[in-house]
C-alpha cells in the first residue's frame, strides 16, 4: 500500500514538473542538456527515487522509507538538494527517460 502511494505521489510530481517545463517557453539556440540529464547517476541514486524523497520530504516518514527500502540516504540528500536549487522539474524529466527505458 505504501509503495503503491510513494509510486502515485512520484507520479503526480513528475505530470506536474514535465507541465511546468512545457509552459517555460522556447529559445531561438537549443541549450545543452543540464548536467543532471547527461551524467551518470552512482548506483545508489534515480530520478525516482530523488522525487519519491522530495514528495516524502514534504508530506511523509521519510526515515520509516530509507529504513523501507524505498528511498536511499543519496536519493534523500538529492532531494533537499533538488528542492534548494529549483531543480526538481530536471530531475521529473531524467525520470521520464528512465520509465521509458524501462
């Protein structure tokens, strides 16, 4: 039941980040990708699992779901990190590259 809510909530966040990004408006010259989309992430760390832990931030346990095993402490230190800088809608978009890779 809670992962079914975790995976709703990431869900949720990334429809609203993707709509977000698609009203910034277009630019003449197409700018490079941001580093969060073209690098390679370490193995303890996914685009899902930094938003799950910025939507657990917000509104939930997030110790019970490091304990869980359904965040890391790198998912979770990326996400405060996320959510400081504004980037939250980068990392929805590396997520939908992800589940479409999947």
């Amino acid at each position: 039941m809670m992962r079914a809510r975790a995976s709703l909530a990431v869900s949720i966040v990334a429809i609203v980040a993707l709509a977000l990004t698609a009203c910034a408006g277009v630019t003449d010259a197409a700018p490079s990708p941001h580093p969060i989309l073209a690098s390679e992430l370490p193995s303890d760390l996914t685009a899902r699992g930094v938003l799950l832990a910025a939507v657990l931030l917000a509104d939930g346990d997030v110790e019970q779901a490091v304990a869980d095993g359904l965040v890391t402490p790198a998912e979770v230190d990326e996400a405060i990190r996320a959510i400081e800088a504004d980037e939250l809608d980068v990392w929805a978009q590396r997520a939908e590259t992800e589940l479409a890779e999947d």
